[in-house]
C-alpha cells in the first residue's frame, strides 16, 4: 500500500471538478484514515480509509500551468484536467500535447481571432507564439 507522507501532494477525487489537487497534511497509508488540505478551497478535510485508497499520488510541477503538456513531468488524467482548468480559467482555451492542439470551448467570445493575432503568427511563427489554431495552420504550411 502507498504512503502519503506529510507535505506530499494528492489528486482527490471530486464529484464536480473530478480531481483536485491537495496537500497531505500528516502522515499515513491508503486505507487508512487521513488529513489533507484542498488545495481549491484551501479547507482540511478528513479523507475516509475508503476514500483514501482512491488517492492519486501527484508531482507538485503539476500545480503550474503549461502551454505544452509534453513538458509535464507527470501526463496522467488527473493533471491533464488540472492543467486545462487552470488555463481555462484564465481564458487560454488553447493548450498542446506535442503537436496536439486542445481546444476548450469558453462558452463566450474571446479575443483570439482578430487581425492583430494573425499578423503575430505570420511575424513570429508558431514557435514564437501561444498554442493556436494558428500555430497549427503555419506549422502545417511550412511542413
């Protein structure tokens, strides 16, 4: 059985958000009882020896937002979600796997096809550039 140790970080699974990051707060194994503080709502909460078996142990690299997952040390479903919530949020519904565009639909209208964002990728490329529908045009042109 693993062990979370205290400081350590977790995904917790969520009815809502499916997983959200939390810090283990002491000590102890899965199936055991424990402490750890979500990290979304900042709250303690006191996971079950039911619940805790179902923890995911986490990398803390995967609290930071990337434009390219590759980079992720970690690329499980948890972080992959993590990951395009926190950019979600910020309103960047572009995110790459490589050369892999994700897109997240934001449900209102953003800036992000207007003259100016055309006139940087055809200055700047799509290596000098946030992930894009762009960027994926210009890499495929020049390929």
């Amino acid at each position: 059985m693993a062990t979370f140790e205290k400081g350590s970080y977790v995904w917790l699974p969520d009815e809502e958000d499916c997983f959200v990051p939390a810090q283990v707060s002491g000590t102890f194994k899965a199936g055991e009882k424990g402490t750890i503080k979500n990290l979304m709502t900042n709250s303690t909460y006191t996971v079950t020896s039911k619940e805790s078996k179902d923890l995911i142990a986490m990398d803390q690299s995967s609290l930071e937002d990337t434009e390219d997952m590759v980079n992720m040390k970690s690329l499980d479903q948890p972080s992959i979600l993590h990951n395009l919530r926190q950019r979600f949020q910020k309103d960047e519904i572009y995110t790459l796997i490589g050369t892999i565009l994700v897109s997240v639909n934001p449900f209102k209208k953003l800036n992000v096809y207007s003259p100016q964002v055309v006139d940087n990728f055809l200055k700047k490329g799509h290596l000098n550039n946030p992930p894009h529908i762009f960027g994926v045009a210009d890499r495929a042109y020049k390929d």
